[in-house]
C-alpha cells in the first residue's frame, strides 16, 4: 500500500536535547512537508522540499532543520533553538506540479519537558 | 492577504441530523484551488474534496456535498444524516502556486461531534 510513515507516533524529550522525526513516503512524490499543529490550531508549514536536495523555509522554520537526500524521505530536526517544541507534527507529499492535493502521514506529537 | 476562516471552532449535533460547515476565503489570485480535510482522534488528515477556482458546480459524494460560491468566497462543506463516526476536525484550506509548488493555506479548523 502506498502512503507516508512517521515515527514514532509519540516523543518525548529533555529540554535542550535535539530530535529528530522521521517521515516515509512510497507515493513516487517530488514533493514534501511539515506542519506544526497546535492544540486548537490550523496547521502551519515548516519546511518544504520540492525535489531531492533542496528545501525551502515555510512561515515558521526558526529552530527547526531539514534535509532531503533521498526522493523517499524527509526527517525534521527540532532544534534547542525551537522555544517552544511542543506540538503535533505532520509530515506531507504531493505530486510535483500544479494544484495536487496534500497526502498526509499519521503524525507524530512531540513532548519536551 | 490570503486567508481561510472558518467561524465555527465546535458544532455539537445528534445523530442524523444535517450539518453544515462554513468556509471563508480570502485571495487575490484568479487561479486557486480550495481543499476540505477530515482529521479524526487518531491525527491522520484525510484528502476529501478538491475544487478549482474555475468550477463553480456543487459536488456530492454520498452523504457529504459541497456549495462552492465564488461570489461570496464560500465553500461550505454539508453532511447529511450524519453519523457517529464523522466526529471529527474538518479543515478548510486554500492553495496557490508560490514559487512553483502549492501552498495549502488551512483554516483554523471545526471541531464536529456527533453524539448517538
């Protein structure tokens, strides 16, 4: 079955501890995100990339990196630098060009303490 | 500015009643799409709908139809004979072209609970 895996579903950290979340997509996608919900909240994008090794900066990349080596994959870094990591994270792919809907992975919700 | 406002944060129904969800938009582009997702208590957003800016037909999927109305940058989402299982958050979002990909724009969602 085709789709995009995040792990793990749940994450727990230390203040001042870097983590990194993984997502998986078997979509044949160019293209991927991250959002950030906040309990409440609309979802906001991080980062996004269009094509393997590049990456752009979304409305709230500060604290937060990214790479994108290989077409299949997208892992985010929630850096001690991000004052307030706490949050439900959701990865996304799409088909490269043109108005192609967003398919989602199951998300995972980070907790520092 | 490009925005999606959805009014309604809760709507609490019972089961098989109608219900509608309002979806407001705000954008300069003549070119957009408009998109309604489904996130259930497991977090997963699910793909319902996708409609082009050109398109002002209705859509109707089973229970679930669409009212997009340009002229009032409208597009409401109704369930019909609703049922336990459409408890949800449902989002409405918005996408352009910016810098060659498509920028989803969500709303702030509505929390809809349907009680048997």
């Amino acid at each position: 079955d085709g789709g995009i895996t995040q792990s793990p579903k749940y994450l727990f950290r230390k203040e001042g501890q870097n983590v990194t979340l993984s997502c998986e997509q078997n979509l044949n996608h160019d293209a991927m995100y991250w959002y950030r919900q906040d309990p409440g909240q609309g979802l906001r994008l991080i980062y996004y990339s269009q094509i393997v090794n590049d990456f752009q900066k979304g409305d709230i990349a500060e604290g937060y990196s990214v790479s994108r080596e290989k077409k299949e994959s997208f892992p985010l870094t929630v850096t001690s630098a991000q004052k307030n990591p706490t949050a439900f994270y959701l990865c996304a792919s799409s088909a490269r060009t043109g108005f192609n809907e967003q398919y989602f992975g199951p998300g995972t919700r980070l907790t520092v303490t | 500015a490009q925005k999606v406002t959805q009014a309604q944060t809760e709507i609490s129904v019972v089961e098989k009643e109608d219900v509608t969800l309002d979806c407001v938009y705000e954008t300069r582009d003549t070119t957009y799409y408009l998109f309604w997702y489904k996130q259930p208590p497991s977090g997963e957003l699910v793909f319902l709908i996708r409609r082009n800016s050109f398109d002002e037909q209705n859509e109707i999927s089973g229970r679930y139809s669409w009212n997009f109305q340009k002229s009032t940058s409208s597009f409401n989402f109704t369930i019909t004979a609703s049922q336990v299982v459409d408890s949800a958050v449902y989002f409405c979002a918005l996408t352009l072209l910016s810098g060659g990909y498509n920028k989803l724009i969500f709303g702030a969602g509505t929390r809809l609970a349907v009680h048997p």
